[in-house]
C-alpha cells in the first residue's frame, strides 16, 4: 500500500501541465509545419501543444529525474518502460531477521532455493545457524528468486541483505529503485559497478572466494556479463593468485576445469613429501564456544571432587530396562543422576542460581532446568530439561531422547538451549574417570561425571569386594560459592544416589 501510494503521488506531481486551449472563436490553427512559431505581427499567439511523442519523451524524462531524486542514485540503464514496470515488479532486498535475543551474526548452512525459483509467502529460503541454534528462514514476499548474496558457510550479520526477490508488488519504492539498477543494467560495465549486482551462481562465488579473488575484478562472458565458473578459472591462471596442492592454479588445474588432459606433476625424490595445513574457520556452536569459555576463564573457580557407589543405581536401572513395555523407551543412568541431582537442589537452592556481575547479585532460579552437554558433529551444545522439579523418571528419559536427537540433527530449538539454571556433563559416556569443567555462565556450578566402573573396596573386616564407583568433580563460581556450601550439597546428592529409597520418599 505505501509503494502503490508513492507511486501513484509521484505520478500526479509529474503531470506535465499543457498550455489553456484557445477559445474556438480564435483563429484556426495554423498548418503542421508553423507549430510553435512566434505569433505574426499583430495576430493572436496560437496554441503550442507538443506532439504526441514529444510528451511521451517528456514524460518519461521527468518521470526519470524526479525517480532518481526519490531513490537518491543515478539509474543508469534505465527506460521509460523500466519505470512503468515498478508497480507491477519490484526487487527488494530479504534480509536477516534477528533470531533471537543478543544474537548479532549466523552462519549460512544451506540454501533451499535457487535463483530463478518461484517462492510462495512462508516458504523455506535458506537455514542459518547461530551460537545458540539452528533456524529456518521463510520468505515475507510472493514473487522470483533474482540473486543469492551469500553461500554455505558465509557469515551473515543481522540486518545484512540474504537475497533479492522481484516481488508481484513493490513494498517499498526505494527497494525497487535499489533492485532495478541490478535488474535492468545489461553491461558488464554497469555490473562490477556494484559487488551485489554482479550475475554469477552461488558455486562460482564459492569458487572466486576459495581463490581469494574478487569477483567484481573477472570478465564475465555470459549472457548479460554473467561470470561464468571458466571465467573465474582463466583469471586465477593469469595472476597466479593461488598455488597449492588442494587449489594450485595453472594449465593443467584450468584445464581440468575447461575438460583438458589432467597432468600430475611428481615429486622429486630431492623434496620429499609435503605436508600442507588446513585451515579451519570455526562456526555455529564451535563459534558459541570460544566466546563463553573465554569469558568463564576469567571467573575464579574451584573444584569438589567425589566418589560415589552406584551399585543400588545399577540394579534399578537394569529393573527399569527389564520391566519397560515401550520399545521407543531406553533407560539409562543419565535420568536417574537427573533427577536425584534436582532434589539435591531443592535442599541446596544456591547451588541452582546465576550470578548478575553488573549488580553483584545471585539470583536464585525456581525451575530446575537442568542442561546436558552434549557432543555433536557441529561441536558442543547444552540443551537444558525445563522444570525438572516436576517431571517423573520416565519424563526426564523422554524429553532426553528428544533432546539428544534433535541436537545430533542439528535441529535445537533457542528455547532448547536458553534458561539453563545448571549443567551436567556425562563424559563416562565416552571415556574418562572425572574431569575438570569450566562454568556454563551466568550458572555458578557445573558436575562432570565420569563412568561408572568396578572398584576393589576393603569392608571393615578386611575383605575385599567389588564397588561400582561413579568419581564426580564439581566446578564451582567463588565469587558465589564456598567449599563447605559445595561439599554438602554433593553429600544430599550422593545419599540419593547410594539410597534410591531416599529419593523415593522425597518424590511429588
């Protein structure tokens, strides 16, 4: 509604206002020719209206200044019916919407789109992935895929434009103005003059990237001075921009590109092998990681370690396996320790809390959400189980499988990963005896586990039986906690462990 109001004001106040018709008892007109003569001396001014392709021209003149003034740049390139067509085709820019609180910057994953596409309203463009989860962005327009401004991999900050689109309708007539400068520019020329109107596909941005070449600086050869992938090719074996092993450039890398002979060149007995590093730019939650372990490093910590006896937590999940009815259901040590550590917190409510460094406060969470480290291909994520203080057994084992499906597919909700209160890492899962974790801030604990194995333990009489001891160390924030307040929380939550019956009769 707003473009169609611009345009049809734009329009009205570039009406050409035409001269006032004589009266028709003035004297007839006189032949074509003597249009617009000065008048005879001593007879009446005749009227001089222009012909019919002199307005149009005109118009269209008119038409192109004042759309050059709304839009702030020169439009070069452009024709009378190029502007007619804004009210029925526009481009406009999609950008990155922000995804979520305090999030500035994602990575592409993947385009479900191409250029050329017809999109409908809410229909999948691409997937991003931030620090803190993986989200799907949908299309606002109707209307045409016209250009990809990123690939996989690229970095993206919020508000940076993902694609352009010619919509049916345009919802803002600066963005036709900006879209038609690409859209309607037909030289190579007019191209490199901006690095977003430049015509190329996705893989061969990829590749221009990989070489570290800019893409504005090629020649295009196709239709409309689209640089091709052949383009890119021949530019790199010019300058010699990139050599290597993985991407050298030279004939016979072009030429393995162009359909040539592969040659392979041998190594010479003199050199040797040789060994070439790899780099690895760090991504999504690998990303997350580096910023808050950096920031953890900076808060004074210390560490509980203890042991504790699960062999009454061995036969009850072995009971739990053995009794199960649900073939979609497995049971493991992990809800157990859940649960057991939410009532442990119940007792101990400091332990549960995060810490306001601004204003030096703790504020103590009511909900036990409860995070789970978890290792993923896309690096480490700690999904959390909210209100845990009120689920069952079987629920926690429930909400655990989801979660730990969700994050190997990479498909965790931001809702899954925020509001944590305290984390639990199970590195036994792996391997391990303990380790020595560094605080999820704002949480002020965090309880690496380790696995649980067969022990030798000495009875008062002196025999030697088999324990199996599960060693757990917890990380705690000094800032907040002390050793006394750590030791005896840690004491309620081996009791609970050791006694399952405790736990039983502190259930809701």
């Amino acid at each position: 509604m707003i473009g169609r109001r611009a345009w049809r004001d734009l329009r009205r106040c570039c009406r050409p206002r035409w001269p006032a018709p004589a009266p028709r008892q003035a004297t007839r007109p006189p032949p074509p020719g003597e249009l617009g003569r000065p008048p005879a001396r001593g007879g009446r001014a005749t009227p001089s209206r222009p012909p019919p392709l002199a307005a149009a021209a005109f118009l269209a003149t008119d038409l192109r200044v004042r759309f050059e003034g709304l839009c702030g740049t020169k439009a070069r390139g452009f024709s009378s019916d190029a502007v007619r067509d804004v009210p029925v085709a526009g481009v406009v820019d999609v950008p990155l919407a922000q995804t979520g609180e305090g999030i500035a910057e994602c990575e592409l994953i993947k385009w479900f789109v191409q250029e050329g596409d017809l999109i409908e309203e809410f229909e999948p463009l691409c997937e991003v992935q931030s620090d803190k989860a993986t989200i799907e962005i949908t299309s606002r327009y109707k209307g045409k895929v016209a250009h990809l401004n990123h690939i996989p991999g690229d970095i993206v900050k919020v508000g940076e434009t993902l694609l352009k689109m010619v919509v049916e309708e345009p919802h803002l007539l600066v963005e036709a103005c900006d879209g038609l400068e690409n859209v309607n520019s037909p030289t190579s020329e007019t191209i490199k003059s901006q690095k977003c109107g430049v015509l190329s596909t996705p893989a061969v941005r990829g590749l221009a990237k990989e070489y570290g070449i800019d893409i504005t600086d090629v020649h295009g050869t196709g239709t409309d001075g689209r640089v091709l992938k052949e383009d890119v090719l021949r530019y790199a074996a010019d300058k010699r921009s990139v050599e290597g092993s993985s991407a050298f450039l030279g004939t016979d890398h072009e030429d393995q590109f162009l359909g040539g002979a592969q040659t392979h060149q041998n190594v010479s007995a003199k050199s040797g092998w040789h060994y070439n590093d790899e780099t690895i730019p760090l991504r999504g939650f690998q990303r997350a990681m580096v910023k808050s372990m950096s920031m953890a490093a900076k808060v004074p910590h210390f560490h509980y370690v203890e042991e504790i006896n699960c062999d009454a937590l061995v036969e009850l999940k072995a009971s739990f396996q053995d009794n199960n009815t649900d073939p979609d259901v497995k049971h493991t040590f992990l809800p157990l320790l859940i649960k057991s550590l939410s009532m442990a917190l119940s007792k101990y409510p400091i332990m549960n809390s995060c810490f306001n460094e601004e204003s030096v406060e703790v504020i103590l969470k009511g909900s036990h959400n409860i995070g789970i480290a978890m290792a993923t291909p896309n690096g480490l994520v700690v999904p959390n189980i909210k209100n845990v203080q009120s689920l069952s057994i079987l629920e926690i084992t429930k909400e655990l499988s989801r979660l730990q499906q969700f994050a190997l597919n990479n498909k965790l909700n931001p809702e899954d990963i925020s509001g944590g209160t305290i984390t639990l890492s199970n590195i036994g899962a792996i391997g391990g005896k303990f380790g020595s974790p560094l605080l999820n801030l704002p949480e002020v604990a965090i309880i690496a586990v380790g696995r649980i194995q067969k022990t030798p333990q000495f009875a008062d009489n002196g025999d030697v039986y088999p324990v199996s001891i599960m060693t757990v160390n917890v990380g705690a924030d000094h800032r907040v906690l002390d050793g006394a307040t750590v030791a005896r929380f840690c004491n309620e939550w081996k009791q609970y462990v050791e006694k399952p019956e405790m736990l039983m009769l502190q259930m809701r």
